[in-house]
C-alpha cells in the first residue's frame, strides 16, 4: 500500500509517497532484512526510468517503510487496457519502445556498482 504526501520545504515541494512493509511480515526477520537491504540499494540508484527513494523509515507498530518518488500518472497495464480496450492492439513500436525503457532500468540497477567498482546486491544471491 502506498501513502500520498506532500512535502513542503525552504525552497523544496515534493510528492512522495510511503511505501510500508508488509505488517503481516514485520515478524519475520528474513524478510524484514531483504527489506531493508534492498531499500539500502533502492536508495543509491539514480535513473530517469527509476524512481528516486527518499528515506527507509519505521511507522507505526515498528513497521519498516521507504518514502518514494511520486510519479504521477496510471499504471502501465492500466493504460494497456485502456489502450486496447479504446483502439486494439498497441502498435509494435510502442511496445518496443517501453521495452526497451524497461530494459535500460533494469540493465542500470544490474550492473550498479559501489564506490570501489563492486557491484552491488550479489550479496545475497552468491552472484
């Protein structure tokens, strides 16, 4: 679940929104830990496909959460079905193109690398 606010500073108006763990996992220590780690990682990445994290935070009942970039706008399969639903298939080129934005997004956090040149998010994995 995603909380919209709005964040007023000096010279600073922001959307964000607050993305909070899930409460039925803030028991479990694995996922609570994958959690954060990876809002650890979410937070160096920094990419025009890719929204920017703010803060990892705790709420309420001790629930970790991540304050993001708000993005407005419709989801994509949203705007795909209205899209089809409106004048049929996408036309390939469409396709092709938020592919291949996808693509660039994920290939960024991918290869994203520390400060010392490692790459980053292996950790777990064993890559």
């Amino acid at each position: 679940m995603c909380f919209k606010a709005r964040v007023q500073g000096r010279r600073l108006r922001a959307h964000l929104c607050r993305q909070a763990h899930p409460a039925h996992l803030s028991d479990d220590p694995v996922f609570t830990k994958m959690f954060i780690d990876e809002a650890k990682l979410a937070a160096r990445l920094n990419h025009p496909n890719i929204v920017q994290v703010f803060e990892l935070g705790v709420g309420g009942q001790r629930v970790p959460s991540l304050s993001m970039e708000y993005v407005r706008g419709r989801d994509l399969a949203e705007t795909m079905r209205t899209l089809w639903a409106r004048v049929g298939p996408p036309r390939p080129e469409l396709v092709a193109y938020i592919g291949r934005e996808m693509c660039r997004a994920l290939a960024y956090a991918h290869d994203f690398t520390a400060d010392d040149g490692t790459r980053l998010g292996n950790e777990s994995t064993g890559d």
